[in-house]
C-alpha cells in the first residue's frame, strides 16, 4: 500500500495562505529568537578558565552547570509544548526570553558559584520554550510550500547563534572581563528581546488556524492523547540518536580524527567551524529538496548516509591529514541537507492542535542525547579508543537512517 502524493500547495491554490513577504517576516522573527536560543547554550563553555579562576572550582564543577541547564530544559521542553498550545506561542516566547536574560544577567553579576546553578535553571526553562513555539508557529503560519524553507532557516540560525556565541565572549573576556562578556550577551538577548516586541504582531496566532489539521493523524485534542501516536515516539527516538552524534562531532570527532590522522592540532578547531558553516550551506540546499514532503525520508537516509560513510573513513582508511577538514566539511554539508527534511518528519506525524506538545515531546530527545553521549563516548577518548569513537559516529548515523523509515512505516500502519 503506498500513500497518495498530492501536488505541492501554491498561494493561488488557496488563497488563505500567506505571502511570501508575511512569510519571511514571520520566518526571520523566529529565527532570530532562535539563534538566541543556541547562543544560551555555549555563552558559559568559552568563559571556563575565566570563571575556574573566579570561583576556584574545576571543570567538572564548571561541567555540572552546563548539564542542570540541559536537564532543566529537556524537562521544559516537554511542558512547555502544552503551554504553546494553551495560551499560544507568542507569550510563551517572550517569557522563554525573558528567563534567559535574567540568567545571564545572574551569570555576570554572580558573586559566588552556586549562583551559576541557579542561574542555569532559569536558562533551561528559558531555553526550553523555543522549539515548540517556534514550530507551531511555522507549521501553521507558513504556507506548506514554504516550509522547507522555514526549516532551513531556522537551522542555519541555529549555527550562527553558536557561532556568535565562540566568536564573542572570548575577545570581549580578553578585553575587559568574563563579567562584561556575560553582561554582552545579555544586552544583545534584550535586543532581540525588544524586536520581538516592536514586531510581536507578526507573531500573533489568528484564531482560525487553532483548528487547522496538519495531517490525517487526528487524534482527538484531550491534552496526552497524542502520546499514543507510535509515530511520535519514533521521531524521539530519532532525535535522541541525531542529538548523540551532534554531540560526536562537536566534542570529539576532531581530536579523534586528529590523533588517527596527525592533523595538526590547530585544525582541531577548524575542522568543527568548517563542518558547522558547511552544515549551513547545506540546508539551505535542503531547504529546497523538502519543499515536497513524501520525499523527506529519502532525502534524510541520503544525507545521514553520505555523512556515515565519511566517518567510516575516517576510522578506518590511512586518510592524509591534509584531507581530514574537508571530509568534515562533506559530512557537515551532506548532514544539512538532511536537517529540514529531518523536521518534516515530526510535522508529518503531528495530529491536529498538538503541535506545541509532539515538537516538545519529540525535541527533549536532543536534550537527553546530549546528556548520555559524553558519558559514552568521553570515556572511549579517555581510553585512547579514537577509532571506537568514529566507528560509532558511523553506526549512529546508520541508526539514525533506519529511525527515520520507521518513522513513516509506523505512520502508514497506524494512518
């Protein structure tokens, strides 16, 4: 049995849907507030031997902050879907901001470390809020032909806020002081804290598309009844595993490849930043490829597989060590293509008016990858095991091609 393909949806079809220009003001506002988002979660990292000295503590103390922000906000993440879909994305944003702006105001003013803890919980209930505000707000504003674009967009921000981030606090640590770096991003999150505000209308929800269907999984709106779909829970899984090997590359990929291919140690660095600005490039391809939704499955296993067999490489071929940034770059380029594709996934096993809960529900996987991938993997770098750590770079990603045909096969059995 195979599912019916409709022909992609234009504005002249239905005159209902937005404009381009409605479009990419709504696609911009959130993507801005999502790059914030990212930004949040590597602010603290750089300021390390700053704030080791400052509080005379270690890494593992400092390494503890980091995770109670990523365990606070998995747990919020979930909640905050049912908040989304109560009251509407739009407050829920402007608290979400307003959490992460008091935190790193808490961060540059704290007087002791335990300050950091605290302030870290209210920074993952800040952090918490964005993906389930920011996908129902495209999945029911945004014209479905433009979808993939909103996607795309809202990855690439991502990268950029993580970027900004290690390209910020350094500098301005080294000019002044971890406190006026820490102050920094603050005013820069209450900038964009105020653009939202001067352009909340272009965030408001109309009433009517409160009972839009997104799909033909319509489950009836009781609050956990979607928690029932098995579709949801295989895009958990799905995040889980895609959660675990961005964990990979950012922390250890590198220095793995480094010591397997004597590439010389400050191309560690450059390695990641290629993969990242490549992984950008890539969605923005993607963006295009998921503008049809039937094929999303596809284009994932396409992109996750080319970017396996490069880790695959580079455990077991003699690559020269000249090679290794720019293998990075394919499978950072490759695994962006598949990222738009990858959000389709959830919006195609969405029922109607949980849009809010399934993206909080499905996105806490990232939290908890990133969680458990560290204590796996960080003890194989302790151990010397470099090519263990590529080879299961590889075998995730695989993991992550089978997750995403199981994703649509549940789907169709249960549809």
């Amino acid at each position: 049995m195979s599912e019916a393909i409709s022909p992609p949806l234009t504005t002249s079809d239905n005159p209902a849907f937005p404009t381009l220009r409605q479009d990419a003001a709504l696609i911009a506002l959130v993507s801005i507030a999502h790059s914030i988002s990212h930004f949040s979660q590597l602010v603290l990292a750089p300021l390390f031997p700053w704030l080791k000295a400052a509080f005379s503590v270690t890494y593992t103390e400092l390494g503890l902050v980091l995770s109670v922000f990523f365990v606070v906000s998995c747990a919020v993440q979930a909640a905050s879907g049912f908040l989304v879909d109560r009251f509407s994305p739009r407050p829920v944003l402007f608290a979400g901001m307003g959490f992460l702006i008091v935190a790193l105001l808490m961060d540059a003013l704290a007087p002791a470390y335990w300050v950091l803890l605290v302030a870290a919980v209210l920074a993952g209930i800040g952090n918490g809020v964005f993906h389930p505000v920011d996908y129902t707000l495209f999945n029911r504003r945004v014209a479905p032909h433009r979808l993939g674009h909103a996607y795309s967009t809202h990855g690439i921000s991502g990268s950029l806020g993580w970027a900004i981030a290690a390209a910020m606090m350094v500098p301005i640590a080294m000019a002044f002081s971890w406190r006026w770096a820490l102050a920094s991003a603050a005013l820069l999150a209450t900038l964009v804290l105020i653009l939202l505000l001067v352009q909340r209308e272009v965030l408001a929800m109309p009433a009517s598309t409160d009972t839009a269907a997104t799909d033909r999984n319509q489950a009836p709106d009781t609050g956990f009844d979607f928690l029932r779909i098995p579709a949801v829970w295989m895009c958990f899984g799905f995040f889980f595993f895609y959660a675990v090997v961005l964990s990979i590359i950012q922390a250890y990929a590198p220095e793995a490849a480094r010591q397997l291919h004597a590439v010389p140690l400050h191309w560690v660095a450059v390695c990641l930043t290629i993969y990242m600005v490549a992984s950008a490039c890539g969605m923005v391809l993607g963006g295009f490829l998921a503008s049809n939704a039937d094929r999303c499955e596809r284009i994932v296993a396409m992109g996750i597989g080319v970017a396996a067999v490069v880790a695959l490489n580079l455990a077991l071929s003699p690559v020269p060590g000249d090679w290794v940034p720019i293998l990075f770059g394919v499978m950072g380029f490759a695994s962006g293509i598949a990222s738009p594709s990858r959000d389709l996934l959830v919006k195609k096993s969405t029922p109607a008016n949980a849009t809010g809960r399934v993206y909080g529900v499905v996105y806490a996987g990232l939290d908890i990858g990133q969680a458990v991938a560290p204590v796996i993997f960080g003890r194989l770098m302790d151990q010397g095991n470099y090519t263990a750590v590529l080879l299961g770079l590889a075998g995730v990603q695989s993991v992550l091609i089978v997750s995403a045909f199981n994703v649509r096969k549940v789907r169709r059995t249960t549809a």
